[in-house]
C-alpha cells in the first residue's frame, strides 16, 4: 500500500504541470509565468532525483524525472516565447 501511495502521489504531482505546458505551447504566451518559480522548481525535482537515485528508489526517481522534463520544457519555453524588450 505504500509503493501504491507513492507512485500515484508521484504521477499527480508529476503531471500537474502539463496542463500548464500545453497551455503554454498552445498560446505561446509566457507573460503569466514566474521563471524563478520554475527554475526553483527544476532545481528542487532535480536534487528528489538525486536522493531517489542515492536511495534507489525508483518511485522517486521516475516520478520526479517525469517533473524535470516536463518543468524543462516549459523553462524553455518561457525564453522561445518571452516578449522582449
């Protein structure tokens, strides 16, 4: 029941982000984005999958690895689709 409770929290969390991501590609509109929340962000899913990987946790590591692809996309969608000034 633990393994379950862990890889379903995982997913959730994982995916939250996409419904952002596709928004963001749909509209090519970044204005609403917070780059440091999702460089934080990055960088945060990045060290679970470290610690997933120190503790060869798989749950973790996936979980969060499906984070940091999702959140680096968006991360770089953020600089394709900024207004400059």
């Amino acid at each position: 029941m633990v393994f379950i409770i862990g890889i379903v929290a995982g997913i959730l969390t994982s995916v939250s982000m996409i419904p952002q991501l596709f928004k963001v590609i749909r509209e090519k509109d970044v204005a609403n984005l917070s780059p440091v929340m999702i460089g934080i962000l990055l960088l945060g899913v990045s060290m679970w999958v470290v610690y997933g990987i120190m503790l060869e946790e798989w749950p973790i590591i996936l979980s969060n690895g499906l984070s940091v692809l999702i959140n680096a996309i968006l991360f770089t969608c953020y600089f394709l689709f900024r207004k400059k000034t």
